[in-house]
C-alpha cells in the first residue's frame, strides 16, 4: 500500500453546507452584538470610577486656587 502523499488536493465538489455566507455573517453580527454590550459594561466599570476621580480632583485643584 503506498504512502498518502502530502499536499494532495482534496474534493470538495459533493460537499454542501446547511447554511451560506450571508448566515453565517448575520449569526456572528448578531453575537457580535450580544458580546458587545458585555464589553462595554465591563469597561464601563473600569474607566468610570476613574473618570470620576479625575473630576474630583479638577474640582478640588480649581477650589484650592
């Protein structure tokens, strides 16, 4: 029995999927679109407090002059 040869092409010609193209872009959009707004919540809690801090200080900085 000979060796499989490496790099051989492989057929594709019967396959086809259960889903094209414009599925498979609107279902990762739509994820996209649910993850997204985790990220953004999650960054929310990161650079407002610090947003925050800033203010505070710009006020006491403006108050002490």
């Amino acid at each position: 029995m000979p060796a499989p040869v490496l790099g051989a092409a492989i057929d594709f010609d019967g396959l086809s999927l259960p889903f094209s193209v414009s599925d498979l872009i609107s279902s990762g959009n739509g994820l996209l679109g649910y993850v997204g707004l985790f990220v953004l919540l999650g960054l929310a809690f990161v650079f407002v407090p610090k947003v925050i801090g800033l203010i505070r200080a710009s006020f006491s900085a403006a108050k002490g002059k």
